[in-house]
C-alpha cells in the first residue's frame, strides 16, 4: 500500500469459497499431510468485521472455517487478526481444529513473509499464550507423521515462543493420560524431527 491509503469494510463474508497456494517444488505432497508448498483449502466459510487496511497493516475481527487438501478440517477460526510485513498475530484466538482447541493468543514474526514463510521451521518465530488448549496426536500427525501412532490427548496452559526447530516456554503445564504430567520450563531443540 504505497499510496497510504486507507481501506476500511464493515463487514466482508465468503460463502463457499476456496483458496490455494502453491509454491514450485519437485516433490509431491504425501496424503494426509500438511504441505506448505501445497495449500489448497475447500468449504471455506469467513466473516471479516471491522476489516481496515491502513498503510501496510491489514486488521479485522475474523471468523473462519475451512477444510484443507491433507483432511485438516479448521471448525473454527476466530480471533481480533492483525497482518504487517514483519507480523501475522490472532489476539483472543479460538481455533477448533479435528480433535483439537487452541486459545488464546497466537503470533508469527519472519523478517521477509514470502521468504521465511519458505523455511518456516528455523526463520520464523512463533509465541503463543495457550489457556485450556487440547491437541490432539491426530492432528499433530499432519505435520510430524510419527504422531500419528501415538493415540494422546495432550491439555496444555502456558507460554511458548521461539522458531519451531528451537522452543522454549519458561513456565508451561502439559498432561498427557492419566499419569504423565509436566509443569514447569520446557525447551525443545530439533523439531519436527521427533
């Protein structure tokens, strides 16, 4: 938005709507699995409120659902969203996903969008403050396959922040089951590779 102009919409609805992203690359997409060089989302329904673009920052109220190609369903999306070159954050973030519930605040910073969305495991930093958060194996499976045989439910509340390959939380709780439990800090060095 060189010009500086201001765009502002009450309120924009999709009905139906599709989407996909796609990047060159060799190798094909392995079924079930998310592919960030392959995103191609179906049934996509979306509610944007209060929807302004002011120079280079898009804001909205959003309200989102979709199914994408690797049979990840996206029940619900909805967050206050804000997208600037440096920033993609969801405040009051309700996410339902398959079998999982994230909430409530989610943020990705890159230096370069296009770029570090390309290595989005080591150049882009996530943070995310999660309050009775669920995930899922199953659903975790569709980034890191080795999930899947797993058959865990994990809740979760805490702080996370760092690049995927290099997490950190300086104060988390996670149960798995009946008998597994972490409270404290937690580092992870290497993912996805588990």
């Amino acid at each position: 938005n060189t010009d500086q102009r201001r765009i502002s919409v009450n309120n924009l609805r999709i009905n139906d709507g599709g989407l996909s992203l796609e990047t060159q690359s060799k190798s094909s997409s392995e079924p079930h699995m998310f592919d960030a060089n392959r995103v191609n989302v179906s049934n996509l329904e979306a509610t944007f409120k209060n929807l302004n673009i002011t120079k280079d920052t898009l804001k909205a109220d959003v309200d989102i659902s979709a199914t994408e190609r690797s049979g990840l369903v996206i029940k619900k999306l909805k967050a206050g969203f804000k997208f600037t070159p440096k920033l993609m954050e969801f405040k009051g973030l309700d996410l339902v996903i398959n079998k999982s519930h994230f909430g409530n605040y989610y943020s990705m910073r890159y230096n370069d969008f296009n770029e570090d969305m390309q290595n989005f495991i080591h150049a882009v930093t996530v943070e995310g403050h999660f309050q009775n958060s669920e995930l899922s194996s199953d659903d975790l499976a569709f980034f890191a396959p080795e999930a899947a045989s797993w058959k865990q439910d994990f809740t979760f509340d805490g702080n996370v922040k760092g690049t995927i390959d290099n997490l950190s939380s300086k104060r988390i709780t996670v149960k798995a089951g009946e008998s597994n439990f972490l409270d404290g800090e937690l580092s992870m060095r290497g993912l996805p590779n588990i």
